[in-house]
C-alpha cells in the first residue's frame, strides 16, 4: 500500500509538473500559423487535399501507452528505447510532451481552417456531400485531438476534478486570438459537442481507414462518455458504432512470427479499425 502511495504521488507530482511546462510554451506555439500555405487554399478539392494529408493520422501522443502499468518492457528494450520514452515509462518529471501537442495542435488548426475556409466560400451551410464530408471530417478531427490532448496532459475526469485546469480551446485561426485553459468539464462538452455536430455530416462507414466516417464519430463519443462516467450514453453510442461498422479483428489470423502483426497487410481483411491514428514511434 505504501508502495503504491508513493507512486501515486509521483506520478501526480510529475503530470503537474508536466503540464506547467507544457502551458508555459503554449502561448507562444498558439501564436505562430502552423500552415503557412493556407492562403493557397481557394476551393473544395484543396480542403480535402489538406485534411487528407498524411499529418491527419500520425504522431498522435503516445505518452499514456508509455506510462500506463498493464506491460512490463525487458531491461534490455527499456534501455534501447528513446530516451523521452525512458522518462515516460518511469513517470520522470523531465519528460517532454512538447512533440505531441504541437503536432496536435497543427491538426487542429488544420480543422478550424477547412471550417473557417467553408465559410469564406460560402459553402458553410451546403448539404452538399463533399461540403458535409469537409466539415464533418474537420469537426471529428479537432474532436478527437482535444480528446488526445486530454487524455495526456490533464487529471481524469471525475466530479472533483470537473473545474480543474483542462486544455485550450482553439476554436479559430487567428494568431491573435490566444485562448486560455478551460476547465475538464468543458474540454470534454467541446468535445461532445464537436462529435454531434459531425455524425450526421459524415457517411455510415469508411471509405478510407484515414477518414473519418459516422461510425468512427459515435466510436469517440462512446469512448468521451465513458471518460466521464457517463455509463448510459456511452452503452448507447458504442451501440450505435457497432449498428454501422462492427468487424472486428480476430486474433487467430494474426502472424505471430512478424515484428509488427497488427500492421501486416496480411490482416487486412480482418481489419476492425475505424480511423487510423498512429502514435508517435
């Protein structure tokens, strides 16, 4: 008991430490344009173009993975791991995050700017399908890296912890526009909101495992009420998810002799993913 006490408090020393290092950055990256082509976005087909690119679906943060005490790693593969992944591992209060939430945060300026850019064409409020895509696509991609970036740099949530210090919202792309910190409670009412938003927009089920589709949308919002105990809705949206797309993958096809077999080509076919994101490596 004293055992866990004492890796309790370091593990919550080390998130607080963290955070504030990570905060403290964050003004200056929020500041700065991180898509310095945007001006050379000028139709529908550009937008797409952007949201396809291949910056949607890696480097997500990989840091609870790291952190998390369901595995055990050899010292031999903790040793030849990266050296940030080491501190992760140990729950070092030297450990750095600043990777994973500039790149989230290029994604999100990313979505804010398809949304922003659908209204400069005056194509916000279309029902056309490939307007719905943009948009529906935009809004579960900034959904799901407020999530990302909840789920690595604040507390769980839970009733005690609803007020506390969550993430910045950005929610446009004006480098003027400086958001501070909201509270857990409203990350994750961004988040919900952004995914209610979105699941209609979208077709059923993927066409590419790197778009979003509306089964991947009810997937997230499973996932956020869970997170915040919301045990009903999440039973609902997972529902939902598996009414549209509900493949999963059986391990018995999986080769056991390759390094990587979740990524084989092989087990394609038997592929439960909804939408790829790749952590960082």
């Amino acid at each position: 008991m004293n055992n866990r006490n004492t890796k309790s408090g370091i593990m919550l020393v080390g998130i607080v430490v963290f955070y504030c290092l990570i905060m403290a950055a964050c003004r200056d990256f929020l500041a700065e344009n991180p898509n310095p082509d945007s001006e050379e976005l000028t139709d529908l087909e550009e937008l797409q173009k952007m949201l396809d690119h291949s910056t949607q679906n890696v480097d997500f943060p990989n840091y609870p993975l790291l952190a998390a005490d369901d595995y055990y790693v050899t010292s031999n593969d903790y040793k030849s791991g990266e050296a940030n992944d080491q501190l992760m591992h140990v729950w070092s209060v030297t450990a750095n995050g600043d990777d994973a939430w500039r790149a989230a945060y290029r994604r999100i300026f990313d979505a804010n700017l398809a949304l922003e850019k659908l209204g400069e064409f005056g194509k916000s409020s279309s029902q056309t399908e490939e307007v719905k895509q943009i948009k529906g696509s935009a809004l579960f991609l900034r959904a799901y890296n407020f999530f990302c970036l909840a789920q690595t740099f604040t507390d769980q949530y839970s009733p005690a912890t609803a007020n506390a210090v969550g993430i910045p919202l950005k929610i446009n792309t004006s480098t003027n526009d400086i958001p501070v910190a909201a509270s857990i409670r409203q990350t994750y009412e961004r988040i919900i909101q952004d995914c209610l938003n979105a699941k209609n927009l979208l077709s059923e089920t993927k066409v590419y495992i790197s778009r979003p589709s509306r089964a991947a949308v009810w997937a997230l919002l499973s996932k956020t009420y869970l997170t915040i105990g919301d045990y009903e809705l999440a039973g609902q949206a997972a529902d939902s998810c598996l009414s549209l797309y509900s493949l999963l993958l059986d391990y018995n096809h999986l080769d056991s002799t390759l390094a990587a077999p979740f990524l084989s080509r092989t087990t394609a076919k038997y592929c439960s993913i909804l939408f790829l994101c790749l952590r960082f490596s």
